[in-house]
C-alpha cells in the first residue's frame, strides 16, 4: 500500500481502519515517543484495540459521547482512539476550564464517560468538578489516565483490564458497523452568545481534510513531529494525531509550553515537525539559551491563528533551519482547515496572507447579502465542500445560521482575497480575539462577568499584545453605589474561567460608547484599550 493516500476516506472508511492501515503501511517505525513509551505502529494498534475492548466492556455503544479532559498524553491517544473504534464519539476538553465550563460540556454533549488527570500541573479536575454545583445525571464514569485514582475515579490500568472479556471478534463487528458518516468527535466552541456549540464532523471529513493538510504542508513518513498544539483542539487532535497517522509521522506530546522543555526535546528526539501560534516561534527565537541546542533538524513549521510577522518568517528561516514554513486558516466549523499556503510561497505571502482554499473546497469573500465582492475588497468569508461540519450537536437553529440553504458555512471572519485566491483575515465579524493561539469570545467571558455582583454593564475586546498576540482588556458600569477595584475582579474572573479568557486589565467606565441603536462601539474602546 502506497505511503500517499489521496483519498483516505475512500480507502479505509473510518479511522479504526485506518489506524489498523498504519501500522501495515509504516510497521516498526515509531508511532508514538512519550518519556519512557515508545510505541511503533504495530505496538500502537495494538493498544488501540485493547482500549477499544475496555470501552466496549463499559457498556459504550455506537454514538455515545466520552469526554477527555487533559493534557497532550500517549493515555489522551488511546482513549480517543479507542473510544472511536468502540463506535464513541469523542468530546475534547480545554485543560484550562474551571470546573463550571468543564461541567457545561460534559452535561451539553451528555457525556457517559469522562477521562481525565489528577494531579497535573498541581490541578485537581475531579475535585473543580465536583465543586462546580452541576449535577451530570449523564456521567457514569470517571478514569483516571495518569495520577492517583481518587475516590470515586477508577485507574486507567483498571479500565482497561475491564476489557479483557471482550473477544477481538466482538471489537472487529464494532469496527465493521462504522460507517464514515458516522460522528466521530464534538469539539465545543463558543459563539457571540457566549454558550459554547459542540461541532459535529464524521470519519470520512476529519480522514479526507488532514490527508490534505499533511499533503499539503508537506509532512511525510519519517517526520518526527513534536504536539506543542493542545488535543483539545483541532490543531493537536486532528492536524496532530490524525495526519501523523495517516502521513507516518512520529507522535511526540508535549504536555505543556515550557520553551526550555521543547528546546531540550527537539534537540534530544531530532524534531523535524514543530507546528504552532506564532507566540511559539518568538519565544524559541528569543530565548536566551537556544545557541546552547542542536536545532539542526527542524524542517517544517505551520502556524497561523495570530498575525504573523514577515520578521519572524525571515528569522525562522535564517535563524533556524526550516525548509518549509507555511500559514494556515480554519476553525472548528470547517474541520479545522479552509485555506494554506503552499511550500513555495514567498515570506511576505506566508507572512500577510492564510493561503487559498485547499482542493475540492469552495472560499468566497461575500457582503452582507452573500454577493461576491470585488477581489481585494473586505467581506465575510464563506466556504462550501466536504470540510463543512455535520452540524452543532442538538442545535438546529444555530446549524441553519450558521450553515446557508446553499451550504454554506459562514465563518464571521472578514477577509480579503486576491487575484491568486489567497485570504487575509483582517477583522472578525463576531469580535473575537485569539490569545496565544485560543479563541476568546468577549460575549462569554462578558457573561461571566456580569456574574460579579458589582458589574451593571461589560464590554470586552481584545487588543495587541507583544508576547500573546492579543489578550482582552474589560470595560466595566459598576452597578449603583458599588465599588470595583480591578485587581480584585481579575482574580475573581480567574476562579471562573480559563487563563486566556481572564482580561489582562479591567477598565472601570461611568458608561459604555454606544451608537443610536445602543449597540456599544466597542471601535472606540479598542482605540481607549491601545492608548
């Protein structure tokens, strides 16, 4: 069987067998290197399908869902890959929720079973769970990956052990059932109302789109590809798990951002693959110690999600020993990729533009009435083709705004496109803002906000910053007679909501800018935030 598989959902139908098609195609080589584990393709397989037996022996049926909350991990693979190959379907979970956030998805997607760690980083998820005050009548179960199984969790050797009833011909009927429109994953991402949707894509889109990704940027078997890029998101799970697999690249987790962490690594596993925000790249670029490392053997970068510097394009090429250093633009809705540049684009088109639309996928640039504008004139980009999600789970009416009669998928991104096809994102219809390479909704993090009992009014934006790219920065109507003193509300936002979505300074205003209509200006508070 040939290493490039153009069409992968065509080949294989699902991901299990496509996982079990790996380790045909790529054997020995290594599969998956985290601390002491170092698994070939062969080696993986077969503990996929020993993780798929557990599920199956804990009563997982085709369609139920199964939350991971934790961070990049050999145990994060197995789980999501097993889970899949049960028939699950896999909702991914921010390591860095509050227990309240982590509850809200776990209780939206009706998760069955929630896999997890203790201790990591000094966090406690069970126990932010359990203090959350929601009660998950659907969560039976809770696993332990790594870390003590405290009361009320099991240990993830126990849960597999559970599978050891379930005979190899059970799990392969599971396997044969799939079909590649069956929904594979739910990733949850917020919209202008501030409550989070789960997006819905199936085996043959996330198979089909990250073959074309891998093809693209040019990974290949061999690469050893170091996952800064949490599994959370469609740039770990999906751009990392799913095209090493299907390229016969080497997975190598990294569990956290530790610049001197991911120097000592590329230098000790001779990384070659090291996607990322462009916050990754200066800090790498910057810091102090990197003339002591080998970083001869980095090839390939992909980044995007953040403006990109034509500096820093030049520096990781000068500086560093890239070949190739393309950008990217997706989000969740389209399975995590509309458009790339090419290998062969110049620094200033890598640096200014997202690329143009991968093959067989449709990109307009549209007004408000869905007519094509003038090329180099801003609209909102839209997209059509088999990247476009299934749907938000258990939502119709947001699946139907979001997703025209046409089929259109309407990002709220604007854009301009030129006379090549080529995007740049210039603005973002929904306000959004990308810290460090998360997306932070102001209308979520609003929400929560005005949670604080002093807060009568709340605006949030986002607005540049150096290190992050951009961080927010509130506007707060204290409410009648209250006091607000803004360190004091940061660290309460820091109880409840991730650490990229905190605003890095809080402004206490007598009123917000609006226009006639009362929708507040938030142009005028950006210039405010930025002066």
């Amino acid at each position: 069987m040939p290493d490039d598989i153009d069409r992968p959902d065509l080949t294989f139908g699902t991901i299990p067998n496509m996982v079990r098609g790996a380790a045909e195609r790529f054997g020995d080589a290594e599969a998956v290197v985290d601390g002491e584990v170092r698994w070939s393709f062969v080696e993986l397989s077969r503990r996929v399908d020993e993780a798929a037996r557990a599920f199956i022996a804990a009563g997982v049926t085709p369609g139920d869902r199964v939350g991971i909350w934790a961070p990049n991990l050999n145990e994060w693979i197995l789980a999501a890959l097993g889970a899949i190959a049960a028939g699950g379907v896999v909702v991914p979970m921010n390591t860095r929720f509050k227990g309240p956030e982590a509850a809200y998805v776990l209780e939206r997607s009706g998760a069955r079973l929630l896999f997890t760690v203790h201790g990591f980083l000094g966090n406690d998820y069970v126990g932010s769970l359990a203090s959350s005050g929601t009660e998950l009548e659907h969560l039976e179960r809770t696993v332990v990956l790594r870390g003590d199984a405290v009361a009320g969790t099991q240990s993830w050797a126990d849960f597999l052990a559970g599978g050891e009833g379930v005979s190899q011909e059970m799990l392969d009927e599971r396997i044969a059932v799939a079909s590649p429109s069956d929904v594979t994953d739910i990733i949850f991402t917020s919209g202008t109302t501030g409550r989070p949707k789960g997006v819905m894509t199936s085996h043959a889109q996330n198979m089909r789109v990250f073959e074309t990704w891998g093809s693209t940027v040019g990974l290949r078997a061999g690469d050893r590809y170091l996952i800064v890029n949490p599994f959370f998101h469609t740039f770990g799970y999906k751009a990392g798990i799913l095209a090493s697999l299907l390229r016969g690249a080497t997975m190598i987790p990294e569990p956290v951002f530790d610049v001197a962490a991911v120097l000592n690594r590329v230098e000790a596993e001779r990384i070659t693959m090291l996607p990322g925000p462009p916050t990754l790249y200066l800090s790498i670029l910057d810091h102090p110690d990197r003339h002591l490392h080998d970083l001869s053997s980095l090839r390939l970068a992909v980044t995007g999600a953040a403006a990109v510097p034509v500096e820093m394009i030049l520096r990781m090429r000068n500086e560093l020993t890239f070949d190739t250093i393309v950008t990217a633009y997706g989000l969740t809705e389209s399975t995590g990729t509309i458009s790339i540049c090419r290998p062969d684009d110049d620094p200033e088109t890598i640096a200014s533009t997202s690329g143009r639309a991968i093959p067989g996928v449709e990109v307009r640039v549209v007004d408000d009435s869905g007519v094509d504008v003038p090329v180099g004139a801003p609209g909102e980009i839209v997209c059509r083709g088999y990247n476009v999600m299934l749907g938000y789970f258990e939502d119709p009416v947001a699946t139907a705004e979001a997703i025209d009669a046409d089929g259109w998928l309407h990002t709220g991104d604007i854009g301009v496109m030129d006379e090549r096809g080529y995007l740049a994102i210039t603005d973002r219809k929904k306000d959004m803002f990308i810290v460090g390479g998360f997306n932070a909704y102001p209308a979520e993090i609003e929400n929560t906000l005005l949670g604080h009992p002093s807060t009568a009014q709340v605006a949030v934006v986002g607005v540049p910053d150096e290190r992050m790219g951009e961080v927010g920065h509130a506007f707060v109507v204290p409410r009648a007679e209250a006091h607000i003193d803004p360190d004091e509300l940061i660290a309460w936002c820091r109880e409840r909501m991730a650490n990229y979505k905190v605003p890095r300074a809080v402004h206490v205003v007598d009123t917000l800018p609006t226009n006639a209509s009362g929708k507040v200006l938030k142009f005028e508070l950006r210039s405010t935030a930025r002066s």
